[in-house]
C-alpha cells in the first residue's frame, strides 16, 4: 500500500499535479520518451473537446513497465515496443481487448546539425571507423525499445561487433539524443520522429525496415484503471483524428 502511495505521488509531481488535483484531472498516461511532443498535443486536442486534460508522464518503456509492475496507479500505458507490453500483459495488469498496436516509426542515424559527416547506411558500413576515439549515442541496448532496435539493425548489419565498444548509453531515446545534439557524440542513433522533432541534429541515414523488428506502438489501459475516461482517450488516440495528430509528428498509422 506504501509503494502504490509513494508512486502515485511521485507520478503526479512528474506530471505538476498535487494530490488534490487529481480528483480533477484526466487520465495518467504513462508513454515512451518519444511520443513527448505528439502525445502532449493529442492531450491538448482531448482536453479541446470539453475533457480534463490528461497527465502524461514520458521515459523508457521499460522503466515505465517496471513500475506498473511496482503497483504506480496509472490508466493507460503506451509502449514503443510489443515486448514490455508483453511484460505488462503477462503480469495480468493490462485490461483485456484494450490492447492494440496505432503507430509505427523508423530509425535513423543521426549527427550533429553543423557536422559535415556523411555516412552511408549500409551492410558493414564504416561506422566504428568514423566514429575514431568517440562514442555512439543509443538508448541502452539491453532493456529500452529504441536501444534494442538499434542493436538488431547494427547485428544486422554487420556492424554491432565493431562498435559495441564505443556506446553512449542514453536511459530513454531522448537521452540519446540530447548527446548528439551537444556535440558529446558525433553518431547516434534515434526514432525518425526524435530527429524531426530536433533542429540540432540532421539525418545522416535511414535503416532499412529489414534490419530491425518493427518498430510498433501499443497502447492498453491498465487493469487497476479506475478513471471513467481511459477507455474514451484510448479511443480517441486511435481513432482517425488521434492518429492524425501523431501523423504531423512523423509517425505512420498501423
């Protein structure tokens, strides 16, 4: 009972709610680190139509599932992968015939904006040559979706065993992002839609659909779900008017 006290409080502090708020508030929408800017407009767009706004709270999914996991009081949880809604499910703490996967993604090489680098993405590409003495920018490759994705695509490749070595471990995609966009990594490796929503960084090169699993987004609502509204802006996420809102960001519908 401590532990889902402790959470729920510390949920909402991430979220700018106090305790009391929360009688007042929408849903709370825990959501992998690069839905921040599209998911935060569909809030606003929901909030639009005459609903409370819904509080969302980003980071890695596997963080996010751990504390589901750990009994944190939310609605609604969106995955950047199937594997921890996988996680999630199999814990018996998703609500059943809520789950559906709405979006997809593609990943992306990235550098810095004002870097000259140009770098092919290709089997076997020279990645650890042009990478010299720095490192390569990724979410961590043993537990976070985009982390996971980029291993699969350098295995794939033929590029992992070079550049294992040389890794800038970020805790979520954004992490990763934001060393390249300070110029601590000259390569990382992303979700197309961190890169578009970046004018600090440019896309060197797009990785072949092939070389990774899909990159997918299930949303469910929670089992411990109490809001009388999660089940509608679930609804509403998927609908055609939610996934257009997302599209802006560069998301493709599934």
């Amino acid at each position: 009972m401590m532990l889902r006290a402790l959470s729920f409080v510390l949920l909402l502090a991430i979220a700018g709610w106090s305790p009391a708020q929360a009688q007042t508030r929408g849903p709370l929408v825990l959501a992998a680190a690069s839905l921040q800017e599209a998911l935060s407009e569909a809030a606003r767009s929901w909030a639009s139509r005459k609903h409370a706004k819904p509080v969302v709270s980003f980071a890695a999914s596997s963080a996010l599932a751990r504390q589901i996991e750990a009994g944190a009081p939310a609605d609604l949880f969106i995955s950047a992968d199937e594997e921890w809604m996988d996680h999630v499910a199999g814990k018996r703490l998703v609500r059943a015939k809520t789950r559906v996967s709405f979006l997809s993604n593609q990943l992306v090489l990235i550098a810095p904006a004002t870097s000259k680098s140009r770098l092919a993405v290709a089997r076997k590409f020279p990645l650890a040559r042009a990478l010299g003495s720095s490192r390569l920018a990724i979410a961590d490759p043993d537990s976070v979706p985009a982390g996971k994705y980029a291993k699969a695509a350098l295995t794939s490749l033929g590029v992992w065993p070079s550049v294992e070595g040389k890794l800038a471990r970020g805790e979520n995609v954004r992490a990763a992002l934001a060393l390249v966009e300070r110029g601590e990594a000259p390569f990382g490796i992303v979700y197309a839609t961190d890169a578009k929503a970046s004018k600090k960084v440019r896309v060197v090169g797009v990785f072949p659909a092939s070389s990774h699993p899909p990159i997918t987004y299930p949303v469910a609502v929670l089992r411990s779900s109490r809001h009388p509204e999660a089940e509608a802006f679930r609804r509403f996420l998927i609908s055609r008017a939610g996934k257009a809102v997302f599209a802006r960001y560069g998301f493709t519908a599934s």
